[in-house]
C-alpha cells in the first residue's frame, strides 16, 4: 500500500505527529526498530499519554500502521 507519509520513530513525538496526519486524511505509517512497540501500536493500544488509546484504534481501524520494516 502507498503511504502519504512514513514518520522514523514511533515515540513520544512520532505517534502524535502521526496522528496529526492521519487525522489530516493522509496515509501514514510509523516505522520503529521495537517490534513490540510496534505490534502494540498496530493494536491500537497507546503508550503515549497524549494519544488515548480509543484513538488510536480509530486511527489503526482508518488505515494508520506501524512496521520495523522500512519498505
């Protein structure tokens, strides 16, 4: 799948910018080296304070994901 933006690095400053896109009506994917941070976002469960969890299910239901893989 295409993706309007891929945002290197799923933290406390990637996840929200990431949401900004998503929620802006671009395609985003997050990528990170911490597989399990990754399957966690891709879950739509939040570690991020200012992203709350139901969001980013919504978010992840949209089409937002997260990948280790850079491709």
């Amino acid at each position: 799948m295409k993706r309007d933006v891929a945002i290197v690095g799923a933290g406390y400053v990637g996840v929200p910018l990431a949401q900004v896109f998503a929620e802006a009506g671009r395609s985003v994917v997050l990528v990170d080296v911490d597989a399990e941070r990754v399957e966690r976002l891709n879950r739509g469960d939040s570690y991020i304070e200012d992203v709350p969890s139901e969001l980013l299910r919504r978010l992840v239901d949209d089409g937002l994901s997260a990948t280790t893989d850079g491709s």
